[in-house]
C-alpha cells in the first residue's frame, strides 16, 4: 500500500464510505432570476461536507443548474437536440450556458476550498456522450479512494451522437451512475431548496406533510414545473432515486436549507426527510 495512501487513512481515520450529495439548483439558485447564486446556502452545505470528510467519508459533489442553465435551455430548446431553423442561436445558447455552469461551478469549488476541502471539477461536456442514465461516459474517474480529494460535478450540455448533436445531462441522472458503479455507497442525498423531502402537496401549501417514506408502488407525487425546468424536477428525481436504491440502502431527499440533517443521517441513521427505499426493504 502506497505511503501517502495510508498516512492520509491514518490523518482522518478509518475509510467510512462514499456519499455522494446532490445540490439541486434550486437550493443553489433562485430559479425564476437569471444567475441568480444563492452563496449562503452553498457555504453551509460545504461546512457540513468538511464535518463529513472529517468524519471519515470520501464525497462527490454533484450540483444542478437552476437559473446558470434552465432559463436559456428552455428558451432555445436545448434539451430537444439540434433544431436547424434555430441552429445558430442554439449554439450561441450553449456557449453562453456552458459558460454559465462554469461561473456556478467555481462558486461552488470556492466555497468547497474556502473550508478546507480540496475538490476537482469533471465538466460532463468534456467526458460524457449522450444523455439519461444510459450516457457514455466512464465514472471511474469519481473512485477517488486514496487521495482526499472531493469530485465535483453537474447537470451540463453535453454532445450526443447522431442527427441530435447535443442535449441536457441532468446531475440527477450523473447521481445514479455514480451510485450505481462506484463501490462503497452508504449515503446518497438530493439536496433540495423548497422543502423538507418529498411533500404530499405543493411546497407553499399548508396542507402538504413530508412523505417520511417512499418507494416506487406508492407512484410518482409531485409536480414538474415545466414552465422552467428542462430535466424533470421532483418526477426525474425520484425516478433517479429509485434506481440508485437498487444499490444503496441510504437514498435520502432532504432540505439542503437544513444540511445538518445529513450529518445525523450518517451517526443515526435517522432524520427529517424522505427515505426512498426499495418495494421490498424493510
Ligand atoms: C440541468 O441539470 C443542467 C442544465 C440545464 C444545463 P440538473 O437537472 O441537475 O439541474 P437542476 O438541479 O434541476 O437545476
């Protein structure tokens, strides 16, 4: 076993396992303002990532786009592939969103660094062809076991093959193979903006209560807001989630407002959120 490998084991103690955290964009983001970064929930988040490390566990950092992406992916398309009456503007979209996600990107790096954490960025543009969970794209590159450095990436225009040329990779669907593939998985959290899990109702009803468990013969719940997502909000997310629960024990939707709750998730077991689970887990 490589030296460096094993006094870093040795610094931070026994290897605890992998979690991979989600920051939904709209945790990140105000959705409806253009680039619009909301950096205090990023800082806490990535204060409760260090307590993470420090406990003993390697972490991905996956984040979404919210308004760095949705606005202008909605607005020429993006996600439908290549449109040859507006094929101009849509390349000049993806730039400007590419762009975009790398600003929100860095805002993100920053805040990791700013407590400590030392991390790199995988763009999906750069290693990735095609979309849904099905993408080509070799997530060995996120193992990253013996070295404390944290893996981030996000939801991102990436190419596809074929008369398409391009389309949308979601974060969420980056989420399931990384889960999905990578050994070691004991946590795996949808950070969101708006609640505390997964509601029986809209967010800013009082009549909606927090699905404390939920698995795939209980249906979808939730609405997608197409009027400003290009992926699939809550619906996409839970169809993620109840892939990855094939393969971990621990799929969380939590509030990211309240991260802590990952911390206690970890030490107990137990927290306020959604637990997705199997059909048949008990
Ligand atoms: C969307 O990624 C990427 C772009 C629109 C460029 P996500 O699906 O992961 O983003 P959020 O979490 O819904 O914002």
């Amino acid at each position: 076993m490589n030296l460096r490998y094993m006094l870093s084991r040795i610094a931070h103690g026994q290897f605890m396992g992998r979690v991979i955290i989600k920051l939904g964009g709209g945790l990140i983001t105000d959705k409806q303002q253009y680039k619009t970064a909301l950096k205090d929930r990023i800082d806490s988040v990535s204060r409760v990532i260090s307590e993470i490390i420090d406990m003993g566990h390697s972490v991905i950092v996956i984040h979404g786009a919210g308004s760095y992406g949705h606005i202008e992916a909605k607005k020429w398309k993006i996600s439908e592939g290549l449109d040859s009456e507006i094929s101009e503007n849509q390349f000049s979209a993806i730039d400007t969103i590419q762009r975009d996600m790398d600003e929100l990107n860095s805002m993100v790096m920053e805040s990791l660094r700013g407590v400590g954490i030392s991390c790199e960025s995988f763009p999906p543009r750069d290693w990735v062809n095609g979309i849904g969970i099905g993408f080509a794209g070799d997530v060995s590159r996120f193992e990253r076991n013996s070295e404390d450095i944290v893996p981030v990436s996000f939801g991102d225009v990436v190419p596809v093959i074929g008369e398409k040329k391009f389309g949308i990779l979601s974060g969420d669907h980056l989420m399931v193979r990384l889960a999905n593939e990578l050994p070691d998985v004991v946590l795996c959290v949808f950070l969101l903006g708006d609640s505390s899990g997964l509601l029986t109702g809209p967010p800013d009803s009082d009549s909606s209560v927090l699905i404390e468990r939920w698995s795939k013969s209980q249906g979808l719940v939730g609405e997608h807001d197409s009027a400003i997502d290009v992926t699939g909000g809550i619906l996409l997310k839970l169809q993620c989630a109840s892939e990855i629960v094939e393969s971990s024990d621990h799929v969380w939707f939590m509030d990211g407002r309240v991260p802590n709750r990952m911390l206690e998730v970890l030490s107990k077991g137990e927290t306020i959120g959604t637990r997705i689970v199997r059909d048949n887990q008990s």
